[in-house]
C-alpha cells in the first residue's frame, strides 16, 4: 500500500514535541544552574525571545536578548554552554513517532518536515539520522516564515508541488493545526502516539489505529 491508495500524497510532520520529545528536566536544570539567575526569569526570557530566534537570528544574538531580558550578565564561555545546552535538550527523539516515520518510509509515502527551529538546530537536523529518510526538509529560520503565517503552508506545498486536499500536516500546537486546516490541508493536532496512528489510518497509511503494522 503507498500513498496513491489513500488520497494523500504526502504527510507533513512538526519537529518539537511531535517528533523530538520535550526537553528532559534535567537538561533544563542545567541550563538553570548554568544561567545562575532565577529560573522563572530565565524561562520567561528565553521564551519571549524565541519567535525571533525561529524567524532567523543567530545564536549569539538571541541568548544576548535573552541575557538582558533576564538581567543577566553572562560571559562569553556561558552563552556558550546556555547555546550548546539548549540545542541538545531538542535533539531527542520520541522513539513511537520515529518507529511511525520508518513504517511510513517503508510503505513508499512521501514525508517532509515542517518546523519552527533557529538556524543552530535545523543545521544540526539537516545531518541527523533521524531526518534522513524525509523527503524534504523546512525550518522556519531559512524560510524567514513562522508557523501559523499561512504563507509558509504555501511555500511548503509549492515546493513539494503538493495540493492541500492531497497533503496531511501533524503538529503538536492547536494555532498551527488550525492554520492548515483553513488551507484545506488534512491536519492532526498531536496529542500521543494513539491519536497520530488513528489519524495515519483514518487516511489508509497505517493498517491499525494504535497499533502500526509492519509494510508487507
């Protein structure tokens, strides 16, 4: 079974909490000690700066943002490690998802990536074994474009030459779900590893809801 069967040409994965897990506690604890301010001020900070860090700006510039905004005066070996830390704590993997991504692969369906990620993870994705086998790969930083601008929904399907009707878009954040959905893209709000297998089959690409099949 491939994609012709089911009316879909190709499936659109997010990247950040869809196919990477969420950073583990202990990644953000020593980010936490590292930042040696108090962490509700480092996470408001660093959060408040990400838009633009996604959008295209380098890592020097966004961990100086996030420094002022937590009133922090940090050296140039902290930035370093605060940088090398986060972008670590985002490269781990959801093992059900990946098992999901491989099947898919296996069955001949055209993948790609869609992600919102600063130019220092989607370098280190560009060369990862877990995107080796998507089809083609999009990251907000190059793109110059943030998830939900509709704009970048239209840049993707060019690219792939896909129609909207014919492409199915997965992603953990309700606003991004939405914004496909208003182009007449097949889109599933991620909430577990159950609901993405149920929605894969709903479309012909997995033979059993919560139970992926080996390709036969």
């Amino acid at each position: 079974m491939g994609a012709d069967s089911s009316g879909i040409d190709v499936v659109v994965f997010d990247y950040g909490d869809v196919i990477s897990l969420s950073p583990p506690r202990e990644d953000r604890a020593k980010m936490e000690e590292l930042a040696g301010v108090p962490a509700d001020d480092l996470w408001s900070a660093y959060w408040s700066e990400r838009p633009a860090y996604d959008g295209g700006i380098g890592g020097a510039e966004y961990w100086n943002r996030v420094a002022a905004r937590a009133g922090a005066d940090w050296d140039a070996a902290t930035l370093h490690g605060l940088w090398a830390l986060d972008v670590g704590s985002w490269l781990h993997v959801r093992e059900e998802t990946a098992r999901v991504l491989d099947l898919l692969g296996r069955r001949g369906v055209r993948t790609a990536l869609l992600s919102n990620a600063p130019l220092d993870i989607s370098g280190a994705l560009r060369n990862a074994p877990m995107t080796a086998g998507f089809d083609a790969l999009f990251f907000s930083s190059e793109l110059g474009l943030c998830k939900p601008d509709p704009a970048i929904y239209e840049r993707v399907l060019g690219e792939l030459g896909a129609a909207p009707e014919r492409t199915a878009f997965v992603d953990d954040r309700e606003e991004n779900v939405l914004a496909a959905k208003r182009l007449g893209i097949a889109a599933h709000h991620y909430a577990g590893d159950d609901g993405l297998a149920a929605f894969l089959a709903g479309h012909g690409l997995l033979d059993t809801p919560g139970r992926p099949a080996t390709a036969g």
